[in-house]
C-alpha cells in the first residue's frame, strides 16, 4: 500500500495551526489588562476628569487593571461611560498587547441656563449638568425656562453657535412668560427683542443690518430697546 506523504504533511500541518491557534487564544485570554488608556476626542477643556473615566471602568466592583481579558466585558464598560451626563459617546476596546482603553466624545455645552436652577443645554438640545472641572463660556439663559421646554431657547442658542456676528456679540438669551425671546449683546446695553421664532433668520439678517448702521453713524448707544418682532421694519426705542 502506497503512503500519501503529502496527505500526511497537510494533516500534520493544520493540526500544528489548529494547536498554535488554541494556544494562542488561551494565553491572550489570560493576558492581564494594564492601566487604562483614556483618550478625550476633539475639545480639550474636559468636562469630565481621567479620575471620573478610570472610575466608571469597574468590573465586579474592581477596577479593570491587572484582570484578565476573559472576564471584561467590553459592552458593559461602554454602557457605564455612556450613562455618565457629561458623556456623548464612549467606546472600549482591548489591543492585542493588554491595552485596555477608552475613547469619550464630552457632551458639547451652547448655552447656560441660569433661572432658579443652572445647567447647560449641550448642542443637541438636551440637559447637561455643570461641572466642577470646567466652565464654558457660552451665552447665558434666563427667564421662564424649564428642563422639559428647551427648544425655543436651543433654536435660538444654535443660531448664535452657528453664526459669526452672533457669536461675537450675544451674551444672553432670555425668554418671556409668552415664549418670546429678547437678546442681551456685549457691548451694548439695548435689549434686542426677537418675539417669536418665525422668520429668525430675516430678523437677524435685519438686527445686522440696522448694527452696521446705528455703528458708522455713532447711534448704537442711543436706543433702549431694538424691536424685530415686525416683518418688514426695525423699530428702535431711544432711550
């Protein structure tokens, strides 16, 4: 009977991957996880500490260094961070090595809500805490605000996010018993009266327009109160 040696080589050959493999595995499953490696993405000004992160990464009321990979759940991390309030997104992962780290997204706070209670409003719209590490400068929010209502003033807070003119000028954002919202500017002490949101944007467009004015003239500090509330006019309030 003739021997296949060639048969022979290949069963021996996958058995030594299939033993590498296996042997492999066992000792990477067994590789201890070092301190974790926690990295912020985009802003630097951190909201939440590297000391917050490393405690949330817990296993078993333990922290995950020095443990085994085979026993860290990697999804139950992520669950932990991204129920933290000052945390967008977070993602774990465990490299080949032992490197156990963690990348968190912060929330991104636009405006700052200051009535009987102060917190944030993040850049999606929803509540944010303030923090003990850092304070943003964004505009403030005032008046008749609720955690459950903040659309009206997050529409507005977005366009003075988005907007260069508005940005550089608009420290405050307060809205009225009736909904409507006024502005408070940086430079200047007249009161900006937007009403309702309909047409924000032609209303801005005409607040520029009426500044670039009243400012080569010398006027901007004349008025009390600026009104946009109507569609086709600017009506001023000299004080």
């Amino acid at each position: 009977m003739k021997i296949n040696y060639n048969y022979i080589k290949v069963i021996g050959l996958l058995m030594l991957v299939a033993f590498l493999f296996a042997f492999s595995s066992v000792r990477n499953s067994a590789r201890k996880v070092s301190e974790p490696n926690i990295k912020f993405l985009g802003d630097e000004n951190l909201f939440v500490t590297h000391e917050t992160v490393s405690k949330l990464l817990i296993v078993n009321q333990q922290s995950v260094s020095n443990m085994t990979k085979e026993i860290i759940d990697l999804n139950d991390l992520e669950s932990a961070l991204n129920a933290n309030v000052m945390i967008k997104q977070a993602q774990v992962y465990i490299n080949v090595d032992g490197t156990l780290t963690a990348e968190i997204e912060q929330k991104k706070p636009i405006a700052r809500v200051s009535t009987n209670a102060s917190y944030y409003i993040d850049d999606e719209g929803t509540y944010m805490p303030l923090s003990t590490n850092y304070s943003s400068r964004v505009p403030l929010v005032t008046g008749f605000v609720t955690k459950n209502e903040l659309y009206n003033v997050f529409y507005v807070a977005q366009k003075v996010q988005s907007d260069d003119f508005l940005r550089k000028h608009v420290t405050e954002i307060h809205q009225n018993e009736n909904k409507s919202i006024d502005l408070k500017l940086r430079l200047n002490d007249f009161k900006v009266q937007l009403g309702s949101l309909d047409q924000l944007d032609k209303k801005i467009n005409n607040l520029k327009a009426f500044y670039q004015k009243a400012m080569k003239d010398g006027s901007l500090n004349s008025y009390s109160a600026v009104n946009l509330r109507f569609d086709k006019q600017v009506i001023c309030t000299k004080k």
